[in-house]
C-alpha cells in the first residue's frame, strides 16, 4: 500500500544528498536536455558504481513484483517504481527492467517509464512509441470533442520519438496527430519543439531544420529562434540563419525581426569567432528581403571593416544608397563598447582603429559615382564620430596621404 510513497521518500533523501536542486513548478519532467549527458555515460561505462545505493531496496521490490504471475496492481506498482529508481543512482538494471516493460499491462501505463528509460541513457525501440501514439489515436475519436480541448495526453508521447531508434518519426506522429485535430482544433506543439532540440550531436540539428521544414506553424519564431539558439553551437547558429534565409523561419505578421535575430546572434559569434566568416558570406550571397536586412542588423551591431565593405559592395550592385543600416555599421567598426564593470549594462565608448577601413573607403572615392557617394558618406561619418569620441591611437587624419589627394574634399579648395 506505500511502496511507491516509500519510493519516492528514498528519492528524496537520495536527492538532497546528491545537493540537486528542488523540482520546478515552471519545469514539467521528463527533462530531456539530461539525455545527452546521461547517454554519454552509459557509453563510457555500462558498469557505473552508484553514488549511493538508496535504490536497491526499490529495485529488489521491482525483482519481486515483475513476474508474469503477479497480480495486475503487483505489476502495475513493479512499473511506478520503476520509474523513480531509474532517475536514481544505480547500477546496470537493463534486463530487469526490460522485464517490467514486457509486462502484459496496457502501454499507456508505461509510457513515463519509457521517459525514464530515455533519460537514463538508452535509446527506445521506435515501434513501442509509435504504437503508444496509434493506440491514443485509434481511441480518441470515442471522445473526439474532450481529446481535442487539450495535448497533455498525447504529446508525452510524441516528445519521446525524437529518442528512439528513428528519431525521424516524430514528423510523422506530429503530422498524424495534427490531422485529427485539424485546423479549426490547432495546437501549440512546444514540448515536442524543445525535446527534438535536446536530441545530441549533429542529428540533433538535422532532425530540427526537417522538423522546421514540416512543422513551423508548432512555435512561434521567437520560441525557433530560442530553442534552435540555445542549442549553444557554431553549426546550431547557422542552421537558424540558413533556415531564416530559406524564407522557413523569418516571415510572417508575428516573425522575429531583424533587429532582433542580429542582436541575438552577437553573444555566439562573441563565443564562435568562425561565425563571423561564414555570415558575412552568406550575406555575400543573399538578396536584398528580410534575410539580408537581419545580417545588415548584425553588422550593425558587430560588424567589422571587411563587413563594411561587404555592405559597400552589396549596396553597388543593388543601387542602394547610404542609409540607417550603413550608418550603424559605420558605428559598429568605428567605436568599441566596452563595459564599466563586470555585468554593468553601462558601457564606455572608445574610438577604434579606422585606418585600414578608411584608406579602402579613401580608394572608392575614384570608382562610380555611387561607389564614390557611398565611399563619401562612410568616411564622413567617421570623421562626425571621431570629432566626437576622439581619434585611436596612431591612427593619422587623412585615410591616405601618399595619395596626394586632399581630405576633405573642402581642402581642395
């Protein structure tokens, strides 16, 4: 009658031994981003030793429970617990827990073993999630009208697909399920977004640009850029500029702006200096729409003279002229923010480096009239934000004396 209030006791003392932090209300379990972690060490060493062994009583109660004979609540118990001594320190207790899954109890009953299973590292057998999805599906039109008011019973199920044997299934469960809600039942699928984001390595990235691809309308783009962001890589980072690019993500009365996406991409190219190449070739290569202003805005925020140049020449070939986005990127390369203490949201402004820029901006002044114009109203501003802020170090008054040719042109005179 308390065995599962016995475990979960246990649970407790093991967890406040180990120092882990209190359950969230604002945090549903299961936590998939622990899968990552949790299969890495099962990979290093199928034979862990416990930190300690406040599970074996649960584990020896589960041996005792998981047998074909038992009766039906002996079994049903022998899978509750087992899922709270998973989520223990324990030893290799793989065949007795394939045991319990092989009990002849309905599957639904186990589906948040299967998610304990999931974070303790192995990876499910596809065909037993996706049967926990048919079987809901198959029941579902019985009461269609109260299945349809909410997700909470099905979308447990599709979150633990992206940790099976086919990881790729979850496009199918979620298209399957969307159909029986239909368009005037549609859902906000945001746990099965961030669970394909906790899916590790590079197949991670792929399964969420197929899932992108499939299935936008699931999340807003802020909650995209967030989940596919906060996967906290260099090649995560240029799938959502990819994606952003392509016209998946970006578009739209309720997108991400611009402004928004370059801003946000500045703490990781900060962290993943190989970024900054790789965005200002794509902004090499990208029209003129919402993609190629989000890079505009980027630069704006962090951009560098080869940067400006790039903008320089896109706005060339497009007949664009100087304008506000130029501006800022002129601002960006022309001073440094740094600030006045550490985790100060103030900041000291400095004047930097300009020389190299304005002798290639000094050179434009011979091309076409628009590259002279665009040149022109470059190496004004500068010179308006020099006035300003002051002149680094070593950097001289005119961007090319050797030319001989005057600066500003006020001089000639």
């Amino acid at each position: 009658m308390f065995g599962f209030d016995a475990s979960l006791i246990l649970k407790a003392i093991s967890d406040k031994q180990l120092k882990l932090p209190e359950p969230s209300f604002h945090r549903h379990w299961p936590w998939f981003d622990e899968v990552a972690d949790a299969r890495a060490e099962r990979a290093a060493s199928r034979k862990r030793e416990p930190e300690n062994t406040l599970a074996a009583p649960i584990f020896e109660a589960i041996d005792r429970l998981a047998k074909p004979d038992t009766d039906k609540e002996g079994q049903l118990l022998a899978i509750q617990l087992a899922r709270i001594a998973l989520a223990m320190p324990h030893s290799d207790q793989d065949a007795l827990i394939a045991r319990v899954m092989a009990l002849p109890q309905p599957l639904k009953a186990k589906r948040e073993l299967l998610a304990a299973i999931a974070l303790d590292g192995q990876v499910l057998d596809v065909d037993i999630v996706i049967q926990g999805v048919d079987d809901w599906l198959e029941e579902a039109p019985k009461d269609a009208w109260q299945k349809r008011q909410n997700t909470w019973e099905i979308e447990p199920w599709l979150e633990l697909l992206p940790f099976t044997t086919r990881p790729g299934a979850v496009i199918e469960g979620l298209t399957k399920v969307k159909a029986f809600y239909g368009t005037g039942w549609a859902k906000r699928w945001e746990r099965v977004l961030a669970s394909v984001a906790q899916v590790p390595g590079a197949d991670g990235e792929a399964l969420l640009a197929e899932l992108a691809r499939h299935h936008t309308d699931i999340a807003s783009d802020f909650e995209w850029m967030n989940t596919i962001l906060g996967r906290d890589s260099a090649t995560a980072v240029l799938l959502y500029v990819d994606l952003f690019i392509e016209g998946v993500l970006g578009w739209g009365p309720h997108s991400a702006s611009g402004w928004h996406v370059g801003r946000a991409l500045v703490a990781y190219v900060e962290k993943f200096p190989q970024l900054k190449d790789q965005l200002r070739r794509r902004y090499e290569t990208v029209g003129t729409g919402p993609a190629g202003a989000m890079l505009e805005h980027f630069f704006g925020e962090f951009g560098d003279d080869d940067d400006l140049v790039a903008m320089v020449k896109k706005y060339v070939a497009t007949g664009r002229t100087y304008d506000g986005f130029m501006a800022r990127a002129v601002g960006a390369v022309a001073l440094r923010h740094e600030p006045v203490q550490d985790g100060s949201n103030s900041v000291s402004i400095h004047p930097a480096s300009v020389a190299h820029i304005r002798k290639l901006l000094f050179g434009l002044l011979g091309g076409t009239p628009l590259e002279a114009a665009l040149a022109k109203s470059c190496l004004i501003a500068i010179d308006v934000l020099r006035d300003e802020h002051g002149i680094a170090a070593n950097d001289t008054r005119h961007p090319d004396v050797l030319s001989e040719i005057p600066w500003p042109p006020e001089a000639a005179a």
